[in-house]
C-alpha cells in the first residue's frame, strides 16, 4: 500500500546522572570527590533516503527512541553517550508537530539531515562542586531530562508540474504518453490511487517532472473520498495542467469540471487555484461530430479570457501534446527554480526550554506566597541535596547570584514570608 501520510512518536535520550562518590586510596584517609560526569543522551534525527518512495515503513513501528547517556563511575569516570536513533524517509516529507500541524522541518532541497530532538546533556559528577568551603560535596547534577513529540509525517510529491482532473479523463493515459511513467489504467473512477511522478524530455528545452494527481470529487477538500490525500500533493507544483474530457464521453460539462476543480483547490489551501494553469482539452480522438468541437469553441471562450490557454490533445494518439508541452516548459520559465520547500513554523528547542526569561519572581495574594520558577531553578533544585547543611548553603548562594533575593525585596518581601519553588517552600530570613 502506497503511504503518504502517518502518526509516530519521537524521543531523545536522556542524559545520564552525574556520580556521587570519594578516591578512597591506601593511606589516603579522606580522599576528595571523584565522581565522573553521566553521558549525553542520544538525538532523533531524521534523513533523506534517496531509496525510499513511501512511508510505509513508519506504518509498522510507530514509537522511535534514541538511548538514553549512562550515568557517571568513580575514579572520575564519564558515563558513555546514548546512541543517535536515524530515521529515514523519502525526499519531500514534511515533519509537522501532530497537535498543532505545524511544520517543523521539509526534507527537501538542502535539507538532507536534521537533528530533530537534541539528547539529554549529561548531568556533572561530585568532582565539580568541591569549594575550598565544601571538600566533600555529596551531591551530583542529574541527566537532562528527554525530549518527546509526536509528530506526523507526510509526504508531498515533489513535482514542476500536477496534472488535476476528475477521475477518468485521461490523466494517467497523458503521463503514460509524454514520460517514461507505466501508471497503471483502467477504465473505472479512482484507478489512481497514488502520486505517479515522470520525467519529461524536450528536444532543444529543458525537461521538467510531472506529477500524476489522482483523480479529484466534489468536496475533496472537506476529506471526501481521498481529498486530502491527494490536495498535499499539489502544493509543491508550479503549474497546474487541467485534463478534461472534451469529447464528453461519459455526459461530464468540461467547464463546470474546470470550475469544481478551482473551488476544490481553494477550499483546501488559499492560492493553490491561483498557480499558473493551462488546460488540456483530451480526448479529441474520440470526436466525431460538430457537438465536439463546439464543446472545446466553448472552453476557449470562458477561460481564454482569464489568461488561461485551451490546447486540444490526445492522449492516445499524441495529436497536439508536443505543443503543450512546449507551452508549459515556457510558462515555467518565467517562475522562479527555486524548489518549493515550507518553512518551519514550530520550533522543538524553544518549545522545551519555554520562555527566554531564566526565572520568574512573583506574589501569589491568594495563598500568600511568593513564587519563583524557571526552568534554572528547576534543574538546581534537581542536583542540590537540600537536606545537607552544605547544599543548603549552596542553594541560598545561587539565589544571591542569580538575583532572585533582589526581586523578592523588591515585591516587598519580609522575614518568615514563604517562598514557593516547584513545590517545596521555605521561609525567607535575611
């Protein structure tokens, strides 16, 4: 099964936990701290895979996660780093935060290699804290935490041209006759049930690559039928070639289609029925009457108007698809080459470390408190052991220097008020 589209979820390593211990040594009575740093935790990162077409594989194992850093030994030590976990996916998959949709990374263009999720920094050992005031810290940084996300991948066909229609116009019949593509045909709505790419070749002008669109219904764009299935598939195009059947063989008003297809378009995605178009009036082997012709007199008329040039083809014969080739490698380009590639919108390393601020100091009337977080009160309340007399007295010196007792002055704290900080709360003496 063709897959372009899933939900998976993501996490880095955590880092290991720095090592409490003491050199103990023959003849040395009291050797100082040797406790070594944990390891770094291991990243998610994502790769492009020129081998890969789908992302049927993600359909198997939906849980991915990098190894987390071991903690840190004695004799200094440092604990090994978790390993990266890589996950590979075809060229064109955009990564998008799953609750919000918003995108995180396109693997296309430069692209080839993000580091998605960064791993745990590993926590420092005992060693560090040793003061000419405290020989013997018994306490250790903890491993940052890891980092999940669930995400959603989906892949989107990267293509110059999309060919778009109803189903059974003839669209896959056109692939098939301008490129080296072998869709599959059949003469039943819905054949296509997958983006077909090919390459087109010119004699005397550059070639391009053209996508196969599946076919298009009315209310594709609200999820009816394989809508947005297949709408994703259109962003990266440049230029839109309409296939109608313009000989009418299954009763079908090739305007009206035209018309569908731009609401449909619309509806989905703001300025995809904007992109440059022009419409292939197929199936002109099959007229053989007056009837026909005035149906493609008609289309010229409505849309010629608008910019929007009408070329008679056929599909199986050929007759009239060099020219339109031509005309669409013109059209091309006067656009810009750059790929088509989505910014980021969502940003995992400012989503984890929250606000630029380090701290907040504030007064809750409420509960008569006063409040201080931040995500560096958080880690050293993680690796301070406030119960030793030491680490106490190390605490109190961070909130010295970090400003944190000035701010709490300045909202007019006093003697044996409390202060709240990650639910543990201590009175304040100056």
């Amino acid at each position: 099964m063709f897959a372009d589209r899933t939900k998976i979820y993501v996490r880095s390593g955590k880092g290991g936990d720095g090592h409490v211990s003491f050199r103990k040594e023959k003849f040395v009575p009291a050797g100082g701290p040797d406790g070594g740093d944990g390891g770094r935790g291991g990243d998610v990162v994502f790769v492009v895979d020129e081998g890969l077409n789908t992302l049927t594989d993600f359909r198997h194992v939906g849980k991915y996660k990098a190894e987390d850093g071991q903690e840190g030994n004695k004799k200094n030590c440092r604990g090994k780093d978790g390993a990266d976990i890589i996950l590979k996916v075809p060229q064109g998959t955009v990564i998008k935060e799953f609750e919000t949709g918003k995108v995180i990374a396109d693997m296309s263009g430069d692209n080839r290699r993000v580091v998605l999720l960064k791993g745990g920094r590993g926590g420092k050992g005992n060693q560090h804290y040793a003061t000419s005031t405290m020989q013997a810290p018994k306490y250790a940084q903890p491993g940052q935490p890891a980092r999940e996300l669930w995400l959603q991948l989906e892949l989107k066909v990267i293509a110059d041209v999309g060919l778009v229609g109803f189903p059974n116009v003839g669209k896959s019949t056109f692939l098939s006759r301008v490129t080296n593509a072998r869709p599959k045909i059949a003469n039943y709505h819905f054949t296509t049930l997958q983006p077909n790419l090919g390459v087109v070749d010119l004699e005397g002008a550059k070639g391009f690559v053209i996508a196969d669109i599946p076919g298009l219904i009315e209310g594709a764009s609200e999820g009816v039928g394989l809508g947005h299935e297949f709408l994703r598939h259109i962003e990266r195009t440049k230029v839109l070639i309409h296939v109608v059947d313009a000989a009418g063989t299954e009763g079908r008003d090739p305007i009206a289609d035209i018309y569908a297809i731009n609401r449909e378009l619309q509806n989905y995605h703001a300025g995809l029925s904007d992109k440059p178009q022009v419409i292939a009036a197929n199936k002109v082997d099959a007229i053989y009457d007056a009837a026909g012709e005035e149906r493609i007199a008609a289309i010229r008329a409505e849309f010629e108007p608008q910019g929007v040039l009408v070329f008679p083809v056929s599909a199986v014969s050929g007759q009239g698809v060099q020219k339109l080739l031509y005309h669409v490698r013109q059209m091309l380009d006067g656009l810009d080459e750059t790929p088509v590639v989505f910014e980021p919108e969502f940003f995992p390393e400012l989503a984890f470390t929250g606000s630029d601020e380090p701290y907040t100091v504030l007064y809750d009337e409420e509960a008569d408190e006063y409040v201080v977080e931040g995500p560096r009160i958080e880690r050293m309340l993680g690796y301070t052991n406030l119960e030793s007399e030491k680490g106490f007295a190390f605490f109190q010196q961070f909130l010295k220097t970090s400003g944190i007792l000035e701010e709490l002055e300045k909202l007019g704290i006093r003697e044996e008020d409390t202060v709240r900080m990650y639910g543990l709360s201590f009175q304040y003496y100056k």
